[in-house]
C-alpha cells in the first residue's frame, strides 16, 4: 500500500498494493501498519455504501460538526467519481482550498478524508457505488455542508455547472464567504 500525501493537511490517497493470478486480482484496502506509518491511525466504527444511477449526479459538499466530526475513508466500488475536499478549517493555511482526485472501482485507490474538510463528489458514470468506512456514526443533528457551485471555490466540475442530479439539501449549503466553520 502506498500512501500519499496531498496538499492539503491531513488528506491521504492511498494506493493499495495489487497482484493478480489466473484467477483475477487480490489486494489489501486497509493496513494499520502503512496507516501509523502516515501518521494517522483512523478507527473505523459505521462503514455504509451509495450507489448513483445518473452520471453527473453531485454530492456534497458535506462535513459532519463537532463533537461528532469524522475521518472518511473513501472508495468507489463500481464505477468511478470525481473526489473533491475543500479545507474549511479556519486557522488553517488551506482554508478554502480544494483539491481533487479520481476514483475508480477498476484501480482501487482510495481518499483519507480528515475532518475539518468538506467533501463532495461528480459520478463519471452511470450507475456508481462508493463506499465510506467513518471512525464516528453518521448524525443527521451534525451533518453540514458547503454549496458545491460556490465560485469562491474555484472547483472545476465535470459536469460543469449541469449536474444531471442533485440532492435537493446539497443546494441549500452556504457558501465559503457565509461558512461559520466549527473548525478552529
């Protein structure tokens, strides 16, 4: 496994290690070890899964609140995703920075999504699952978000700004200007 860090603090894609044989292909999603390595040892306690019928459907931006803010261990089993976190930690030298990634089913690689970042994501295609392994339990009394087609933002979407779907709530999130961040 390969773990790599991106420009944002705390943010990790992580690579699994692959073999294959005659009979398909094998490969670790989780090793403590690689994950103490990093510097980060997340304990996973609620994992859950999604799955999206329209490509171009968004998701997000979503953060859940303290005192129940969660690390989000990101993959998409079918499929693929455009993965995007936006640092809304206020102290922090990111704040307001986004960065983006690709996820496949087909190569496996994963996102470490710390808390303090918003998370959102594009389907690439049509009928998309993604799974989420979370170290504290999903709380609808916390969950917040960040408005997606923020231009502050600056996030070049796939879909540009026509999503084929999008969840009503995910339209009703502040933008960065009018965020109150509860991470300081």
């Amino acid at each position: 496994m390969q773990v790599k860090k991106l420009a944002i603090e705390g943010l990790l894609a992580i690579y699994p290690d692959q073999s294959s044989d005659e009979n398909g292909r094998y490969s670790y999603y989780f090793d403590s070890g690689k994950m103490r390595e990093a510097g980060v040892l997340p304990e996973f306690v609620q994992e859950h899964a999604s799955c999206y019928e329209l490509q171009w459907t968004v998701r997000g931006l979503h953060y859940q609140a303290p005192p129940k803010s969660q690390y989000k261990l990101v993959r998409v089993v079918k499929g693929s995703i455009w993965d995007v976190c936006v640092d809304i930690r206020a102290d922090s030298p990111t704040f307001g920075m986004h960065e983006s990634i690709e996820l496949a089913g087909d190569t496996w690689t994963q996102l470490l999504v710390p808390p303090g970042l918003a998370h959102g994501f594009c389907t690439l295609e049509k009928d998309t699952e993604v799974s989420f392994s979370l170290t504290d339990y999903n709380d609808k009394e916390f969950l917040r978000g960040l408005l997606w087609s923020d231009p502050e933002l600056k996030i070049d979407w796939p879909c540009r700004e026509k999503p084929n779907y999008i969840y009503k709530i995910d339209q009703t999130w502040p933008n960065l200007k009018n965020l109150n961040s509860p991470f300081r």
